[in-house]
C-alpha cells in the first residue's frame, strides 16, 4: 500500500496515478493526554488504520497525484537517524575532495555511525528547497529512507525486518564546511520526504532498488541499494545498539556517489524504483 499525507493533513492511498481520500481512517488512532508519547501515532497504529482503510476504499473520492499537494508521510518522527557514508564509491568521491570534506570526520560507516537531523528540517515532496546559505557550497543527497513500525532495542539483523513500516525515498540536503553535520543538514526544509510510504509488504527486496537523482533534467547519482555497504538489517541491527527505535523513527540510509552543489533555481528530480518519483524547485532566501 502506497500512504500518503496531503494538503490539510488528510490521509490518501495512492492507486494508478489517483489519491484515494481516506482521513475518516484517523478516526482508528486513540485520544492522547499529555505528556504525548515520542512515536508517530499514525504509524504505530498501522495495523488497525490499514483494516479500516480497506474497507473506505470503495467509496473514496478521487484527486489526481497531480492536484495535490503531497506532506511528509509521518507527521511527527520522534528522531530521524542517518548514515554519513555507507555507499564505498561515495566514501572515495568525498574523500578526494576537499571541497566536501574539510577534514571532517569522513570515514567508513563501520567507524563514523550514525548522526542526528533535527526533526524540523523535515518536509514533504510538494515544497521547494529554500537554500539558508547560498554563498556555501549546498549538495544534495538522495536516500533510500526506512520508516520503523515498532518499538524495538538491541534488533538483531535476523529479525530486523519486523521492524520496518516501509520505505520512502529522502533527500539529505547538506551545507559544506566545518561545522558539525547536525547543524549543516537540518536547517528547515532539508530533510525531504516523500512522495509517499510504500509499506514493507510492497517492497520485498529494499536491497535491489535502482536510485537516481537528476538536476535540470542531467544524470547526477544513479546507483542501486545493493551497493549499501551496510544493508537495511545491518542499519537497524546497529542503530538500536545505541537508540531505541519508535513507530515513525527515520533510517536515512546513505547517498550514492555523485553529490554536487544545487543552486537556486536548479529543478531537482529523485527516483527510487517501487517508491515513485519527486521534482522540487530549489530557490534562494526570501
Ligand atoms: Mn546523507
């Protein structure tokens, strides 16, 4: 099932080019009290919204992908975790560019780990990318992003698929330069997800993915998950080492080789085969 968040907050399957409308599925997600727990209710609760969004479709009004404006599809991630390197021609790339790397930390995923974007960085697929420091070098990334759908600690990679509510392909917008990654790759808006979630049940090897990314219509990252050096499992099994891991929690899972600067007015596309496509416009402050 394709899921999406679109304009007001209403909740959509996506079928053949159409959004199906189906918000009076939400009715299924409990009245919280404060304090409100650190985990997506939407998709902690995945398993009753599907049975009752079953049973909506038929009868649920239509729109074009075209005529909606499509939202991050988890509205409230409790953190949003990301791989620095975990693609070995990327790792090369980075490290034979001192326009990239600035003796930063740059190093295999096995010695970096992870990193932390802020959670308000995030936005959907319909918005542009407002660049906050055009006079510094601003790249992008696309990802292969893994939605969690349960609460889990210490996963081993054998089970590790339990884990996943879907997939989702990301965008890991990044500023050049010294300062610490949790600062240069969460200004707001650069953390993009979208167009929808495709669950898990619809992907059933995220390690065979074809990716690209293109920047006025020219090629600029084309790889495929397979060349992860560390595979979906593996990401979890090693994330939960350190975090535990809620409903709605993000994987960014590590850029391909390929990353180059964006420049306001640049028109950037990304593909992840079975997850859909994204076009958003890049564009200088305001
Ligand atoms: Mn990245």
């Amino acid at each position: 099932m394709k899921l999406c968040r679109f304009n007001d907050n209403r909740l959509g399957v996506v079928q053949n080019h159409e959004v199906l409308d189906v918000s009076a599925a939400l009715d299924v997600l409990p009245a919280l009290h404060y304090p409100y727990p650190v985990q997506d209710q939407l998709i902690a609760h995945l398993p009753q919204l599907r049975s009752r969004i079953e049973n909506l479709l038929p009868s649920s009004l239509r729109l074009p992908v075209s005529q909606v404006q499509f939202l991050s599809p988890v509205a409230n991630p409790g953190k949003i975790i990301a791989a620095p390197v975990n693609y070995e021609k990327h790792l090369k790339e980075v490290l034979n560019d001192p326009g990239i790397h600035h003796n930063n930390q740059i190093s295999h995923i096995q010695r970096a780990g992870f990193f932390l974007k802020a959670v308000s960085s995030l936005q959907g697929a319909s918005k542009p990318i407002i660049l906050t420091m055009p006079e510094r070098r601003t790249d992008h990334e696309v990802e292969l992003v893994i939605m969690i759908g349960k609460v889990g600690r210490h996963i081993a990679a054998a089970d590790a698929m339990d884990y996943v509510a879907g997939y989702s392909i990301g965008l890991d917008i990044t500023i050049r330069g010294p300062e610490e990654r949790s600062l240069r790759k969460s200004p707001d808006g650069y953390t993009v997800l979208g167009p929808w979630l495709t669950t898990a049940d619809d992907i059933a090897q995220p390690g065979q993915l074809e990716l690209a990314l293109h920047v006025n219509g020219i090629t600029k990252q084309r790889s495929n998950t397979s060349d992860l050096i560390l595979d979906v499992p593996a990401l979890i099994e090693y994330a939960s080492r350190f975090y535990t891991l809620y409903p709605g929690d993000l994987l960014f899972s590590g850029t391909p080789e390929g990353v180059s600067q964006l420049q306001a007015g640049d028109s950037l596309f990304a593909r992840i085969e079975n997850l859909g496509e994204m076009t958003i416009p890049i564009q200088g402050p305001i």
